[in-house]
C-alpha cells in the first residue's frame, strides 16, 4: 500500500471576494505543502462565499486568467488543490457549481455539481460531474454538497474504482448529524475513505456548522475539526494504515 496524504481545508470565504480569497487559498496551500499533503479539497463555493444572489455576477470559465495564480501555486507547492468557484463553460452556457481541480502538475479539470439543493436552481443549473482524479496509485471521485446525498452518486464512484470520495460542501448545524450519518456510511459500505470539506464560517446567509472531517474506508473516524475557524483536517495512510491530525490555519 503506498503512501497518501489528504486534507479538508475548512476556509472562511470573504462575500464575493475573489482577490481575497485566492490569497487565503494560497496560504492553506502552502501550509498543506509543508505538512506532506497530495490532494487539498476546499468546501463547496470556496472561492466566493455562497453567495447564490450574485452567482450570475461571479460566475467566470474555468479557464480564467484571474485563477492562474492559484494554479501557479499549486504547481510550485506540488498539491493538487480542489477550489468550489460558480463557473460558465461558454458565454452563453448557464452557471454551475463547479469544482475546479488544480493539478500540482499544472493541469486543470473540471467537475460540475450534479445534484441541486432545493432553491439552487433559481441561480444554478445542474452539472454533469467529472471523471474522477488520480492521486499515484489512488482513485479519488468528487462530490459537491448535495450531491452526496443521493446514495447512487457515492455507489457509482465506487464501482468505478475510486478508493476515495471527497465532498467540497455547506453543512450547518441542523444538517450535520443526519448528512455526516450518510458520508460516514459510505466510508463503510463502499470501503472508501470519505473527505468533508466545509466552510468555517457563516457564507451566504447561512451558518455553518465547519467540523470538516475524514473517515476511514472502515467508517471509522480519522479525524475532524473542532467546531468552525480556519482549520485543516489531515489523512496521512501509510502501511500501518490512517492517522489524523488538525491544525488551526492562520490567514491575514
């Protein structure tokens, strides 16, 4: 088995700042190069804020000049990087929840949330989702927010293989329990480890619950945050299996 090292980067968006917030990604990436990490995944939106009233405002392709120093950073740190930014494909494309994979090799892929939460769909319109990624040896699939909580999304991506399912996701207190219930079953059933990135703080009107967490594929807890605030949940694998640690992430 070889050597894996994931984290959950729980990140407090600024509203619609994107300047801002790619300055505050890069630090995190920074932060995950020095502890040994792979794969980074922010939540859901990460890079606006869940901001649903301006997503059309926003909205940019993937490919937009304005991220090429994030993917820059990630190329130097060596991390591959998952940012939630809302995206258009084409000028006349509608605006999806996109996770952009920033590949610490330079590459850039793209996945689009495929299931909407009730009321997403006055700004967004549903994505296709995205061929999974690999990290070495590893297979990781992606998942944003809703999407993990139509149980064939999670199924499917262990039938083609992934040994890892990644959530960028909004999850506030009263959904916690009943969504993190969901995740850490999948870890179980489907014996993949299973990564939750959420916001650290309140985005968009509503207030996360942050608590970002992994399981191990046997639903074991690996590791979480406590509470909200800038934190990093850490996964390392290695041949006696997986550890945890948190740290506090400062950022200016």
């Amino acid at each position: 088995m070889t050597a894996l090292t994931l984290a959950a980067a729980q990140t407090i968006s600024i509203p619609g700042d994107l300047a801002g917030n790619i300055a505050r990604h890069q630090r995190f990436m920074q932060v995950a190069a020095e502890q040994g990490v792979q794969l980074l995944v922010f939540p859901e939106l990460s890079l606006t804020g869940y901001e649903r009233g301006r997503a059309a405002q926003l909205a940019i392709a993937p490919d937009a000049a304005v991220l090429q120093p994030l993917r820059d950073v990630a190329r130097e740190v060596g991390v591959t990087a998952i940012v939630g930014m809302p995206i258009r494909l084409s000028d006349t494309s509608p605006v999806l929840i996109g996770a952009l994979i920033l590949g610490a090799d330079g590459s850039l892929g793209v996945y689009s949330k495929q299931h909407l939460h009730p009321g997403e769909e006055e700004a967004f319109a549903p994505g296709t989702g995205g061929a999974p990624l690999n990290v070495g040896n590893d297979t990781i699939a992606l998942a944003v927010c809703a999407d993990f909580t139509h149980a064939d999304h999670a199924a499917n991506a262990a039938l083609n293989g992934a040994g890892v399912y990644a959530a960028g996701v909004l999850i506030t207190a009263k959904g916690y329990n009943p969504d993190t219930a969901l995740l850490k079953g999948y870890a179980a059933d489907l014996s993949m480890l299973v990564l939750m990135a959420n916001h650290g703080g309140a985005t968009g009107g509503w207030e996360s619950a942050g608590r970002s967490a992994m399981w191990a594929p046997d639903g074991s807890l690996i590791a979480a945050a406590v509470g909200t605030g800038s934190q990093m949940v850490i996964a390392r694998r290695d041949c006696a299996g997986w550890a945890g640690k948190v740290l506090a992430v400062e950022v200016e």
